[in-house]
C-alpha cells in the first residue's frame, strides 16, 4: 500500500514539486483534506486519478500552490515600496530589472505596474512575472477579477488602470503589456540574474527551513548588487547577514555590497 512517502515521489515524477520541501504535518493534512473531499481513500487511487482526469490533476496543483492573493495586499508595505524603495533603487536606474515571484493569478506584477507608473511611462516599465501553476498563469494572462480581489486598492487605480463591467474587475491592456507571465518552480528552476527587486511575497512561510536556506540564497545570486527583495508580513528574514542581505525597512532586505 503506498504510503505518503510513496505519494511524495508520485507527486515529484508527475510535476517536478517535491513536497519534501513543504512543512510536512501542514501539507500532508491539506493534502489528506482534498483526497478525502473527492472521495478517495488511498493514495495510490488518488494518484491513478490525477493521471487519468485533467480537472483533477489541475484541482490538485492549484491547492497545492496555495493561491491566495489580491491586489494591495498590505497597504502600508506597497506604501513604503512607493514612497522609499522604488526612489531608491531608481537613484541607480530608471531601466529596473523586477521579478515577481510566486505571482499566483497577477494581482502583485499587475500592482507593481501600477505602483511604478507614477514614476515611469508605461512604455518603460517590463515585470517579470512566474508561478509554478499554469492555470494560475492563465487566470493572470486574462486579468479579470472579482470585486473581493481589487477592495484594497486605492480607487484612482481602479479608474485608471480596469474596465469594470459589474462585479468583474479586467486589467487593461496597457497594463498586461507590462508584464511577462512564465511557469517557473522555485526549487527546481533557474533563477533570473541582474534584478534590482525581486518580489517573493507569503509562499515561503510554506517551506521547510532547508528549502528556504535554498531559495534565499538562490536570491542573492539572482540580485543585483544593492538590489532588493521583498517578502510577505510573516516572513522576515532571521540573521539576513547570513545570506548577505541586510535589513533596510521592515520586509525589504538589500543586498550587501562587496565593497
């Protein structure tokens, strides 16, 4: 009978995600949630499933990524993006390299558009933009949502930036020529080299200590000297020396420079 060490390595040969990664007793009990809420009992049955229905296999990866998102989220971080760390990092270039990681369905790529173009044309401004999920991505590519996902931005980026057509919200397309949408796994992939902010924002805190170790470093490397990364409110960096980034606001970590 397979075991959930069995399905790990299942899991793995099928997406290339390896759940050993994962704090294991909080993934195991999502997991075990969903194959009991599709009415399967053992893990190999859920498997062949995953194999044979597309809807499934799709289900599956979506609640595994744990797409949570939406526009603005906390506020006053994005505040302090635009009133302090986006002059900052335009004191050196106004050509910025950002890469938004772990983007989900683009509610954050599509916000740092937003946020940048009060200091640059649209014209000027180009996010990379990456997820591990491709439906995730393929929501993002459409740029519609709903009410609940746009209620904390400010209302001027409502007007400016949507096409609003009842409770639906759609980007313009303006917007979504900002922005570049690939599949990319954090644990696997290669990172992007030379970026001047990287945005990885609340899917860390998911990771086992190892695997963050992993991706942290992996960030260093993909920065540019003095560039900066930017994390979720639960996920502030423990002795950042360490990964030879340093604390420059609270959730904004630049790296240090070899001077």
């Amino acid at each position: 009978m397979m075991d959930y060490e069995g399905f790990k390595s299942e899991i793995y040969k099928m997406t290339s995600i390896n759940l050993s990664f994962y704090k294991e007793k909080q993934m195991k009990r999502r997991i075990d949630s969903l194959i009991k809420k599709n009415n399967f009992e053992l893990y190999s049955d859920y498997i062949k499933a995953l194999k044979e229905n597309k809807n499934l296999f799709n289900e599956f990866i979506n609640y595994l990524t744990i797409n949570v998102s939406e526009f603005y989220r906390n506020p006053e971080q994005w505040n302090v993006l635009e009133k302090e760390i986006i002059p900052l990092l335009m004191k050196k270039s106004r050509n910025l390299k950002i890469w938004s990681t772990a983007c989900s369905t683009g509610d954050e790529p599509y916000t740092l558009v937003m946020v940048l173009n009060k200091f640059l044309p649209l014209e000027s401004i180009k996010i990379l933009a990456t997820d591990i999920d491709k439906e995730a991505i393929e929501k993002a590519k459409a740029g519609v949502y709903h009410a609940k996902s746009v209620e904390n931005l400010p209302v001027s980026y409502l007007e400016k930036f949507f096409i609003q057509s009842g409770d639906s919200y759609k980007i313009k397309d303006s917007i979504k020529k900002c922005v570049e949408f690939r599949q990319h796994n954090l644990l696997e992939d290669e990172y992007p080299s030379d970026c001047d902010l990287i945005v990885c924002r609340n899917v860390l805190i998911y990771f086992t200590e190892e695997a963050k170790h992993e991706i942290y470093m992996k960030f260093n490397r993909s920065l540019r000297e003095e560039g900066i990364l930017f994390v979720g409110s639960t996920e502030q960096i423990i002795l950042a020396g360490k990964y030879n980034l340093k604390p420059i606001k609270t959730f904004f970590y630049a790296k240090e420079s070899k001077k």
